[in-house]
C-alpha cells in the first residue's frame, strides 16, 4: 500500500524532477503518480512552468528581487 498523501507529493515534486529522491521515496512518488489524476496533472503543470522560465533571460529580475521571491516562496507552510 503506498502511504503518501497528495501534500507529501506537492512537497517532493520538486525533489523528483531534480532526481534527488530516495529509490524508495521515488518509487512511493512513482506509485502515487500512477494512481492520482490531480497529482499527474499537478506534476506535467510543474514541468511545463519549469520549461517555460527557463525560456526568460535571467538578467530580466534584480538579485534583491530575486532574493525576496525564493524567500516568499521558502516560508510558505
């Protein structure tokens, strides 16, 4: 029986694509995956917005913007 919940899956997400899961948290992500609709959508999202920013030129936010946005995105529970 697979234990991770759709939260647990969001959080690792990002994890996954760098490929930095443990082989047993991967294949818990991979069995999530193949049984939840919403996370499968919710993943291909992540994948096409990563995609898409690495299109922007990264001269185009200031580094104290940028500075403040991975902080805003870091303290969201």
């Amino acid at each position: 029986m697979n234990d991770l919940d759709c939260r647990q899956f969001v959080e690792q997400v990002t994890t996954f694509l760098e490929g930095d899961l443990g082989a047993d948290a991967e294949q818990r992500f991979i069995e999530h995956l193949a049984l939840c609709d919403g996370c499968d959508r919710y993943l291909d999202q992540i994948r096409q917005t990563t995609q898409a920013l690495r299109d922007l030129p990264a001269e185009g936010i200031s580094p104290a913007a940028r500075a403040n946005l991975l902080n805003a995105f870091r303290s969201r529970p």
